[in-house]
C-alpha cells in the first residue's frame, strides 16, 4: 500500500523499512544466495537462543556449549559463502 | 574448566598490564558465582554443581603470564594442571542434566519402581538409579540384649539443648542408656528398671514421668519418687504424655487424666471417664506455649472411631466429637498430633494414614484426607525435623511427614524397616532418629530434605546412549563419544609424544645430562594421570569416535562386562531379541558405524554386530558382523526376527549362521529412521523431520506396507506406543504428541492388489515420490514441555494398574503425563487451569496457553504443575477460584494430591 504522505514512500523504501525491522524480509528479486544465507543465520541465532537445542549439539559434538556458540556466531558471518557475483545486465 | 587469576594494573583509567596465572581446575561451568563469605558457586554446565570455599587467593608461585612479555606468532604459554590447591569443595548439587535415556522398573523388588537414567556427559557421565525417598545416612548401629519393643529420647530439664537419656522397653525390663562421647547404661536416672515401659517423658522443667502397665512414677528433680498404682488388678492398657499432661487408660477403656499444678505436683482428676469400648491409641499435643494445657485428648477405639474428648477444667473428660475410621486403629506407635497442632494423624490396621483437622475451639474433626502408606498396620512417632514436629509413620515401609519450605511432604525412607522410633538429638546428631530394627539401635540422620528422588550414582567413561534392563536385574548399555580417543589410541598416542620428546632431546644436542632429564620427563609424562573426570580427557579432533559396549549391574554398579569398539566405531543402538529360528538363545544386537561424519551427516562404513547372550546377561559371546550401507540408528525386535533401519530405509532381519540375513525391506521413509516400534502386525517408524509412518506387515507377500501418516512435521527423538491405534511422539523442539490413527483407518485395501501390490497410498510411494500416505493420524494431545525430549515410556511408578507416561528431557527434568479418567475430573481441572492462567503467575511475564502452544496448538493435556501452584495462592484468591468451581480451597488440594498419588508421588 503505498503511503498517504504520497510520492516520497514509494514500494521500494517501503520495503526497505520493512526489512530492516523484520530482517529476512524477501522481495520478487530475491535471489537463492540472499535468502538461504537468511535461513542459515536464522537457524544459527535459534539454535544460540534455545539453551536445548544448543544442549543436543554441545553434546553430539563434544563441545563446550560456550564453544559451540561461538562457533555458530562464526558461522553466521557468511554461512553460504560469499554473495555471487553480479552479472551485469 | 580451568580457572585463571587475571590481574589487571591500571594506570588512571588506563590498563597497561594484564597477568594471568592458573587457579584451580573445576567442572565446565555454564555460570559461576562468587560470595562474599567466600564462597564460589560453580553451575556446571552439565552434571553436578559444585559449591567450592576460596581457601586461598591464588598468592602461590604458580607461574604468572603477563602481556608485556613478547609472544611470537603461533606460540603460547603452558601451565600444568594440577588436583585443587585454592578452592576446597564444601557441597555438591545433584543435577540429572542430560538425561540420555532413561528405564523404569522394579529390579530391586522394593514395591515400587525405579528409574534407571543415563546422564551426563563426557567423562562425567553416569548411570543413576533414582528411587522415590529419603536418603537416610546410618550414624550408629549397636546391638541390644533380648529384643527391645520401644525407645523413646528425655530431655532432663525443658530447656537442654540436646537429648540426656534413650529409654528402651523390653517385654520385662527397661534399660537407660545416657548420650554422650559414648552411650552407657544409667541406673541411677529414677526410672524404674524391672518392668516393661509404657511411655515416659519430660514433665514440668525439670522432672521426669514414666508410664508402665503397673503405676506412674513422677521423678522430681531431687530423685524424689512419687507413685501412683493402677487399681485392683487392672493394668494401664495405654497413655498419652506431653509436657504437663498424663492421661492413661485402663484395661477395659476407663480414661484417667492427670495434670501437673503450678507447684509441680501431678495431681490425679477426680472422675475418671469410662469409654464405650476399648481404647487402642491416645494422642496428646504440644502445650501450645503461654498456655496451661492442651485441650483435647485423641482416643482411637476399637470400635473404628476416634473420638475428641475435652481436657478443659470445665468439662475435663466430656466427649467434643467423633469421627469414623474405615479400618481399626493401630495402637503399636506412639503419637498422633502433628505439625501446627491442628491435625490429627492416625495410623490405621489397613495400612492407611488418615489425616484430619481439628477445629481449634469446638475440637470438631473435618477434611480427613487418606494415604494407604503399606502393608502393614501403620505406627505413628513424634520427631523433629529443621525445628518443627514432623511425624514418622511405620507400615511396611517408612514414612516421613514433615513440613519443608512451608510445604507439607510425605516421603518414604529408603532405609530396611523399622520397629520403633522416636526423635534424637545431640551434639554429632542435631536432628536425628533413634529407632529399633530387629534387636538393634540405630541412629539415623536425615539428608536431603524437600527432594523427590535419592540417587546413586555410577561412573561411565563416555557418554552414554542407549540402555536396556534384563528381568536379572543386569543392564546392557552403550557410550559413545565423538572427538574422544579409545584407551589403546590414547596409550598410543602418549606413547607417540614420550618418543617425539626423546627424539627431539636427541636432535637439540647429546650432552649426557640434558638426555637424562628429557628420559625422566618422558617417563613422568607417560605415567601422568590426570583424572578425566576432573580434567576432561584428551580431544584427538572431529571425525574420531570412541565407544564401548558394557553390561553391568544397575543397583550395585559393578561391570560384568565391557566390549570395546576400535577406534573411530560408534555404537548407535542396541537391541535384545530371541529369533523364532532359536527360541532358546537371546542375541544382542549393535549397529556400528565407522567413521560417522556428523555435519553433513556422513557414515565410512556400517555393520550390525550380534553377541549371544550366555547366562542371564552374564556375558556376551561375539557370534557374527553384518555389513550394512548406511547408520542403523533404531532396532527394535518384531515377530520372531528384528526390525532394523539402515539409514532411511526399514529392514526386516533374520538371525543366519554367518550374517544377519535380510528379508524384506521398504524405502517408504523420507529422510532417516531415528526410531521404531512394533505392535503385533503393526510398525512406526520415526522420521527425523517428518514424524511417525504407520506401516503393516503383509505376510502373505513378505511386505511393508505404509497405510497412514502424519500431516506435520516433527522432528522426532522418542516414541512410545501406546496401544496399537496411538502413540506418543517427543520432539527436539520440546513438544509431546499423542497421534492417533483415525477410527476408519483401513490397512489394507483389498481391491488395490493388483500390479502394484501395495496398500492405498502407496501409488504415491514410487521412488518416494511425495512419499505421502492418503490417510493421516490425528494428533488427539499436543503440548510444549519447554525442553527437548530424550525418552518417553509407558510405565507405572506406583505399584497397581495405573500406568503414566514419563519423559525425560536434555534438560535433566523428569516429568509424567496423568491420563484422566472422567469427564467431570476433566472438566474440573481444565477450569482450575483457567482460573490459574488468569492469575499471571509467570515471573517472565509469559503467557501462559502461548507458551504451551509454542509450536503446535495445546490440546487436551492440562498443565498440572499450573495446577499445583493454586497452593501457594494467597487464601483470599484460593477461595474466589475454589467457590468458582463450587467446591473449598481444601477440597481442590485434596483432588490435587490425590491425582498425584494416585499414579506417583
């Protein structure tokens, strides 16, 4: 819906604002490396946020949970790799 | 969990230097907490917690590490560990996290069940066996001559601190023994040693009382004897005694009531009360203090009531009220009043304890509630627990009726039984109980007060996976440990550094005594043993397993057995199974991987392992290895041969002579089988994400066949079955579901047989195309439990038919799950519920239906521990629910206690 305050608040700050509150927020040209790598970070901040999830892996790995946490905060910095490169249209 | 001193020197506001030393070893802590009467709290992270006392501030000559000294890249300091030096352990807190998996029986014949539970984790794993009760620590044993019938505890004067004298009555004699450095004989204390005891006391402030069939003897404080004598040639059948107060029965039921003046006399009440029938037990409570005397006399008649009889100068000896007992009294015990002097504890012939209020003003008796304590009558004995009156009730078991944390709190003892008992107090013992078991004495404490289970725990090496109990009372269980090393890599791998060192000693220089120290550094390294327990064990890097085998005995923790795996094996699950090819030979069976991978789930290679079961779980005989392609995570035994999982298909194993021979097979399943069960025809196999698969086995044509599904997912870590329409399924997220076939399921249809041969649905299974069956289960009981779920079993804690189900979490909680039996018990709850919910209990703000439907929508469980909580309402609120849900705040804890006793504690 496009804002009273008229031309200004177009779709695309819109949605800007929206992503920055909700982040993961897709759009139509959201491409497969932007919206795994959300998945991934969402995964990764579930897993460091329910202290038994976090549980079942310090114990699978036998790891410290202090060290499994900080091993997904790792993982969270680029857990699909780098973004793909922008071929020039 | 090494502990370092970090001291940082500041200059202003600015730090120039940080220096660090080494400061003890403790358990990896998820929090710690300093005190200032210096004390360190450790929360470990898993297993035990730990409170240490700082013996010392770390002022040694430990070497200390500053950042002024220049460290090259890639180098680091080194400290050598070491047992503690500045922290003292003072207290330990059990804690059961993470419970791993967990079975419940009755191996130790104990009339209720145990629960057996793999925890922890690491080298501080263990095998606990929780019993409901109190742990009880024996402080003295002493053998008695003849066989004693009752002991009592007498204070000399009113105001010592501690117990002088332990009175014990034999059929024909009395023996006074004094407490002390030692306990020794008395025979100048004023009681009178050439009969049986009835009862005897502390009377006044500092006289002495004792009741015997014969007479009473008054002790006064300058050893004058004052006697009084039973009439003609009646006895005293049976009395009640408290601080100023004696009131006796004669043989036949004719009451006697004596009380104490101010000047210390005791003096006899003139008429004497003649009861309808003969009395079997008497009560008398505390003078309540600033008070003359207590006003009622509890009288147990053996005509199955108690009556209340007023002890008031106005109407000394005058009936107040009266009260039905379903069974007869027992008069063997001792007391009947208990804590707050308010309620009356009687024990019955039945082996009941019956319970009720005593109104304080009318002495009317009212809310009797009812607890069957054993087989036996039940004996009732006034002791003292944390200050106040406590009762301990004797039936074929003991039991404990104390207050704690202002909540009442009927436990039984794990103890033998007893015979007598009365409470102890001295300077070793404060609070203790003297009792009489079989001609000997026992002084026993009380430990752990307020807990529901006492533990025994029993050391593993690594963290254990899986367990399964044999009627023998043997256990067969797996550990498995990943970045962990087996015994033989890790003496290998020491072995490998002492040589490296050598060599490098050798290759620096030859200067003979360089050589001889690095000899002796190698041989002290090589015979270093840390323990893991404390220091953790050494981690060789990801990929490396090391797992064992080991039968042992639960109840007393000894290894008959333990089979380890090579290097880089984990065992994955266990089964014990006959096969109808044998019917006479049970098999272990363990699937093994080799080389597992855990993320991307990966597996070198898979073998089904099966040892024959010599004895009754003696031992096990290595018979013959299977190779599989994938991870046989669940196994679980079905028609005379063995379900096993490979992966994400099911198979269907026969035992041969050299292998395990494969029989039927069906890839229906989408991802991987985590678990499996079977009722008659029926299987469920477990997915790891995409929840429960109902399959039949078709004989006729040798197939598994898929019939219903579910339409969720979940990500599934225990099933139980139920009956053979539902089952029970625990998540990883924290939920419990109870899934339900709907009532029309078909398994079978008849017309679909044709070329494709297989059940409705199944057009869907090609290649696990959808993989998704046309009808699906119901879940009938969604609910968050908040923690994710290890086990679930189907089992009954109290002895009798009631069957609950239990779970245990990652978390280490231990939980049950009632099924109610009637709409109106129903109805009740889901409204007490309500009410509660409305009430905002939650500290974190939560709410609480949106916490229990977290996941899935909560339907048809109520949550019982909310329930609960309606006790520690205020009274005012207490009330507004109660007459909400037409009923008084007494009669809702009743039915809260009785719910609860009814299938647990």
């Amino acid at each position: 819906a496009i804002s009273v305050m008229g031309e200004r608040f177009n779709v695309h700050t819109q949605l800007e604002h929206l992503q920055a509150k909700y982040v993961g927020t897709g759009h139509a040209d959201t491409n497969k490396w932007e919206w795994l790598t959300n998945q991934h970070r969402d995964t990764c901040a579930s897993v460091q946020g329910h202290p038994d999830l976090l549980n079942m892996i310090a114990i699978a790995e036998n790891e410290s949970r202090a060290r499994v946490r900080f091993n997904l905060m790792e993982k969270m910095l680029q857990p699909c790799g780098p973004p793909p490169e922008k071929t020039e249209v | 969990g090494d502990v370092f001193k970090l001291t940082l020197e500041t200059d202003e506001d600015l730090v120039t230097e940080i220096r660090l030393k080494y400061f003890d070893t403790v358990p990896v802590a998820a929090s710690m907490c300093v005190l200032r009467t210096g004390f360190l709290f450790v929360a470990s992270e898993f297993g035990n917690h730990y409170l240490y006392q700082i013996a010392h501030l770390g002022d040694d000559d430990e070497p200390t590490f500053s950042s002024a000294i220049p460290l090259d890249q890639g180098d680091t300091f080194y400290f050598a560990p070491r047992p503690l030096r500045n922290l003292v352990m003072v207290d330990e807190l059990d804690s059961l996290c993470p419970v791993m998996d967990c079975q419940v029986a009755d191996l130790a014949r104990e009339d209720s069940a145990q629960l057996f539970t793999l925890c922890g984790r690491g080298p501080r794993s263990s095998l606990r066996v929780l019993r409901h009760g109190l742990e009880i620590s024996e402080m003295a044993v002493s053998d008695l001559p003849g066989s004693p019938n009752a002991v009592w505890t007498v204070k000399r004067f009113s105001d010592e601190e501690f117990d002088s004298y332990i009175v014990v009555s034999f059929v024909n004699a009395t023996l006074v023994l004094s407490i002390g450095e030692t306990v020794e004989e008395v025979t100048d204390s004023g009681f009178l040693g050439t009969t049986p005891t009835l009862q005897c006391g502390q009377l006044g402030a500092d006289a002495l009382v004792q009741v015997y069939p014969d007479g009473i003897r008054h002790i006064r404080a300058d050893k004058r004897i004052n006697e009084w004598r039973a009439p003609g040639k009646r006895i005293i059948a049976r009395c009640a005694v408290n601080q100023r107060q004696v009131a006796i029965a004669l043989a036949g039921g004719e009451l006697v009531y004596f009380e104490m003046d101010a000047a210390g006399q005791l003096n006899e009440y003139t008429e004497r009360k003649d009861m309808s029938a003969d009395v079997v037990c008497m009560a008398l409570g505390r003078v309540p203090p600033g008070e003359q005397r207590c006003r009622f006399l509890a009288v147990g008649l053996s005509d199955n009531t108690v009556r209340i009889v007023s002890l008031d100068p106005a109407d000394c000896l005058a009936p107040l009220s009266l009260q039905a007992l379903p069974a007869p009294p027992d008069g063997g015990g001792d007391v009947g009043w208990s804590a707050g002097t308010h309620y009356l504890n009687i024990g019955l012939q039945n082996g009941v304890l019956l319970r009720a209020l005593i109104d304080p003003v009318t002495g009317d008796l009212s809310d009797t509630r009812t607890r069957y304590l054993g087989s036996r009558p039940v004996k009732l004995f006034r002791v003292f627990v944390q200050g106040s009156e406590a009762v301990l009730a004797i039936s074929s078991r003991s039991w404990l009726y104390y207050t704690y944390q202002s909540r009442f709190h009927l436990t039984p003892l794990s103890y033998g039984s007893l015979e007598f008992a009365s409470g102890f107090s001295s300077e070793q013992c404060l609070e203790g109980i003297v009792a009489i078991s079989a001609s000997t004495l026992r002084i026993l404490s009380l430990e752990k007060l307020g807990t529901v289970f006492n533990q025994v725990t029993f050391p593993l090496q690594y963290t254990p996976r899986r367990l399964l109990l044999h009627e023998s009372g043997q256990a067969v269980l797996i550990e498995t440990e990943h970045n962990a090393f087996t015994e033989d890599s890790k003496q290998q791998k020491k072995r490998q550094i002492a040589q490296e060192m050598l060599e490098q000693a050798g290759a620096d220089g030859d200067r003979s005594g360089d050589a001889q120290l690095v000899r002796e550094m190698a041989a002290a390294f090589l015979s270093e043993n840390l323990p893991e327990p404390v220091f953790g064990a050494p981690k060789p890097g990801a990929g490396m397993w090391a797992s064992v085998i080991r039968v042992m005995r639960p109840l007393t923790g000894q290894t008959a057995q333990i089979i380890r795996l090579q290097q880089n094996e984990a065992a994955l699950s266990i089964c014990l199974c006959r096969f109808a090819c044998n019917p006479m030979e049970s098999y272990l069976l363990v699937g093994i991987v080799k080389d597992m991978t855990l993320a991307p789930r990966s597996v070198g290679g898979a073998v089904l392992r099966t040892y024959r079961v010599v004895g009754a779980l003696e031992r096990l005989d290595f018979l013959h290895e299977t190779a599989v392609e994938d991870a046989p995570q669940a196994m679980c035994p079905f028609q005379g041969r063995v379900l096993v999982s490979v992966g994400r298909v099911l198979r269907i194993y026969d035992l041969g002579k050299q292998k395990m021979l494969r029989k039927c097979e069906t890839k229906a399943l989408p991802n991987y089988i985590v678990s499996v069960a079977a009722f008659g025809d029926r299987v469920v196999a477990a997915d790891v994400q995409e929840s429960v698969f109902w399959m039949r086995y078709r004989a006729s044509d040798n197939q598994l066949l898929v019939f219903a599904d579910d339409s969720l997912p979940r990500w599934v870590t225990c099933l139980a079955m139920l009956d053979q329409f539902s089952v029970a399924v625990g998540d990883k997220f924290g939920n419990i579901s109870v899934l339900r076939l709907p009532p029309d399921a078909v398994e079978d249809d008849a017309d679909d047989v044709g070329d494709l041969g297989s059940a409705r649905g199944s057009l869907f299974d090609r290649g696990g195309l959808l993989g998704s069956s046309s009808q699906k289960c119901v879940a009938e009981c969604t609910f968050h439990v908040g923690e994710a779920l290890s086990s679930l079993r189907k089992t009954s804690l109290v002895p009798g038919e009631n069957d609950c189900l239990l779970y245990t979490t990652i978390s280490g909680s231990v939980g049950i799950a009632l099924p109610l039996a009637s709409k109106e018990e129903h109805d009740l709850f889901q409204h007490l519920e309500l009410h509660l919910r409305s009430q905002h209990l939650s500290l974190l703000g939560r709410d609480h239906l949106q916490f229990r439907s977290m996941y899935f929508p909560n339907r048809r469980v109520i949550d019982g521990d909310l329930c609960e909580m309606f006790n520690n309402l205020e009274p005012a609120r207490q009330k507004e629910i109660a007459q909400e849900l037409d009923r008084t705040p007494s009669e809702l804890s009743k039915k809260l206690e009785d719910i609860r006793t009814r299938f647990a504690f």
